[in-house]
C-alpha cells in the first residue's frame, strides 16, 4: 500500500505568503461592537496582523487569528516560536513604529514576512493588501532605516 503524501509545510507556506501578494482577502472584518457591525480593519489600514495569523493558522502555527499585533506575538511565543538572531526565508518580522519623514512615528507595530535580503511580504496601509517591500523599508537620505525590525521569529515546522 503507498503511503499518504505528507505535505511539504515550508513550501506550501511560502507559495501562500508570496502568492498573497496584492489579495484583497485580509481587507475586512467585521466585529460586533455594541450592538453594531464595524471592519475592525478599516478596509485593510490596520490588517497586517490579520495577513499573517491567516498564514500560520491553517499549519497550526499558532492557535487562533489576530487582529493585533500585541495578541500575535503573544500567540506566537506561546506557540513554539522562537527569536533567531539572523533572518532566514520565511521567518515572521516584527517590526517597530513606523518612522514618517516628518520625523513623527506612527502609533502601531507591524507584522510581516521575510523572503531574502530585498524583499519582505506585508500588509500595506497605503494600498491595503500584502506588497513585497525592503525588509526594512528602505532608508531616509540620511541612511537611517524607515523601520526597525524589533525581531525575526522561527518555527521548526518549518525546518
């Protein structure tokens, strides 16, 4: 008797994570909030948190979908996920607040994935759909990076 084909984890998670690009998927959803049904996600501005745990959930990754970025990491830690010092395909990035160039920063972390050292997948708030980006967003003209990774996650299902 042939045995059942085991599914290749890493590859699956990495065709959907890049094939997710542009998807206006992760743009709502709805809570009920006294009463009322409201996009939590404000058509995809706040949905960086939500791309990602609709990445690791269906792996069993983690052990439920976020709309935050605080429960995700909460989720992941408690999930087998672990900080690595170097960033490898696939790892989860956290990021930190978003530098604007009028030298403010934005009042939330973010969440995304790492492909190599040119490109990143995450939510955009701008376009509001996952785009491929610099790991770090790229510089300011004076060389500082536009966001700070705080941390690269690994999980060894994905070894």
């Amino acid at each position: 008797m042939d045995e059942k084909p085991k599914l290749d984890v890493f590859l699956t998670y990495m065709a959907m994570i890049e094939g997710s690009v542009g998807s206006n998927t992760y743009r709502k959803m709805y809570y009920v909030v006294d009463g009322v049904s409201m996009d939590v996600l404000f058509d995809g501005d706040l949905a960086c948190a939500v791309f990602a745990t609709f990445i690791l959930f269906p792996f069993g990754l983690i052990k439920e979908w976020h709309t935050t970025v605080n429960e995700t990491v909460r989720d992941i830690e408690e999930s087998g996920w672990y900080k690595i010092p170097e960033p490898r395909k696939g790892a989860l990035i956290l990021w930190g607040f978003k530098k604007k160039d009028d030298g403010t920063q934005g009042k939330h972390r973010h969440v995304g994935f790492y492909i190599d050292s040119e490109r990143a997948v995450s939510n955009d708030s701008d376009t509001r759909v996952p785009v491929f980006h610099h790991p770090t967003y790229g510089t300011f003209p004076d060389g500082e990076t536009r966001r700070d990774i705080q941390a690269y996650y690994w999980h060894d299902m994905l070894n």
